[in-house]
C-alpha cells in the first residue's frame, strides 16, 4: 500500500509525506519544523522513521523549514546537486555525506520505494518533479514548471494520484495587483502553469491510468480553489471524464494536512 498527504501547498510553503507504511519520504520541507513534525505526528508517523526528504527545488517555500529540522533529526537529503549548491544561502547544517545527488531522469530506490526524478520548467537552478512507486502503485508530484516537459508528460503515465499545479487563473493574474515583470514571470515558460494548462496534464495522467488529481499549489493571489476546481472540472468533462466517476478531483490545503490519501494501483 501506498498512502501520501499534504502538509501544505501554495506559494506560503510546501511539504508532501509519501509511505508505504515502512519507508517514509518527505518531499519539501517548506514550512516550519514545527509544522513539519505537527503534521507528521498527527499522521501518526514518527519523525525519526523519515527515509529521505527530496527537494524540487531551492525555493524559499520549498526549504524553509530545513534548517531546523535537520537540528532534530538526521534524515538523507536527495537534489540535483546544483539544487545542493543554490540551497547553500538558504539550509545550514547541510553535512557532504548526508546529501545524495542525481542528474534530473535518474531512477534511485530509497528502501522499497522507487524514486524516479524528471526536469521541471522553472527559475531555479535545477527544477525537478517525482514520481514514487510501491509495487503496482505510483505516485507523482509535478509543480513549479511553466510548461509541461516532455519528460513530465511520459513521467505521469501510469500514476495512481497526481500531485499537480494549478497555480493561477489568467484573467486573475493579468488584473490583480502584481507588476508587470512578476506577472511575466509567472506567465513564462520558467514560471507556474495556470488552471487550464495544469488541467491537461491532469486529463493526459487520468487517460493512463490516474484516478485521483490533487490541485496543488494554488496562488493564494491569483486563484481560489473554485476557479481551480470550475476548470478542472471543465477540461476533464471537454474530454468525455466524469469528474467524481471517472477521476477524483481534490485541492491540496494550503495550511492544514489533507490527511491520509490511498495511492489506487494501475497495471500501465
């Protein structure tokens, strides 16, 4: 079995906890510590058992709270290493022995689990998403890219949960407040995808096997869960899906745990 939950989601901080009820992974650490091991406890889960943390990127919401946790526990960090590099200003207490690097498209096993890595869109050093498998049972985590990379696109193929972004409605964005050069960035091919193009990787991982899609990382400025969830729900219904029948469309929270989400198999 394969379970995952939120911790948080959105530009404020994100944090991901993945199991199979032996190995415990950590996928961000972008809230506090003490939010990170509040949540941990309250899905029953020892903070000592963590296996691994994976870091998508260097972000400020990604790895905010890792410096403190790597006070209370001594826990394998896994990054591309320019990730490692561009983390250097942000996470003290990073020890050379206690980080493991890879090349973005690297498969790697952390105890039972399979961890594969993809390249992201996005300004950061080294981007990436994963995907996690148990058995016949995968997940995959894909946010923080402006566009949808061929290799995030094959990647998601055969995922039972898709952990995706949404990160903003256009319309919203183009009115609101930001300026001119942060609205261009977060419209550029190294920023977030919107509503509508986070949808089609949503339909693209349901047509292959998906049967659960997290909106993630909603801008807490530039969407609302309804907007997120209207085009979603549109998309998939423009595909000839069953939003709630054929596929579970659900919004990660942006401060509190989802709680425990069952990762369904897939023979693909």
């Amino acid at each position: 079995m394969l379970r995952i939950a939120t911790l948080a989601s959105g530009s404020s901080g994100n944090c991901t906890v993945v199991s199979d009820g032996r190995w415990n992974i950590l996928i961000d650490a972008g809230i506090s510590c003490k939010r990170i091991l509040d949540g941990l406890t309250d899905l029953d889960l020892d903070p000592l058992s963590l296996s691994g943390i994976l870091i998508t990127h260097e972000h400020t919401d990604h790895v905010n709270g890792l410096t403190n946790l790597l006070k209370k526990i001594r826990v394998p960090i896994y990054a591309p290493m320019a990730t490692i590099d561009a983390m250097a200003s942000r996470v003290q207490n990073l020890i050379p022995d206690q980080c493991w690097t890879f090349e973005p498209g690297q498969c790697f096993g952390i105890g039972d689990l399979v961890v594969e890595s993809f390249p992201n869109s996005h300004d950061a050093a080294c981007p990436v998403g994963y995907t996690i498998t148990s058995g016949d049972c995968k997940m995959a985590l894909c946010t923080d890219t402006g566009v949808i990379t061929r290799e995030a696109w094959e990647a998601v193929r055969g995922c039972g949960v898709l952990v995706g972004e949404m990160n903003h409605d256009i319309p919203m964005l183009r009115n609101g407040p930001y300026p001119a050069m942060l609205k261009a960035r977060i419209l550029g091919e190294k920023g977030h995808l919107s509503n509508e193009v986070g949808a089609q990787l949503a339909i693209h991982a349901a047509e292959t096997g998906c049967q659960h899609f997290v909106m993630a990382h909603l801008s807490e400025e530039n969407n609302t869960p309804e907007l997120a969830m209207a085009a979603a729900v549109s998309a998939f219904q423009a595909a000839g899906a069953a939003p709630g029948e054929d596929v579970l469309i659900t919004v990660a929270p942006r401060h509190v745990n989802s709680g425990w989400q069952e990762v369904p198999s897939c023979s693909l």
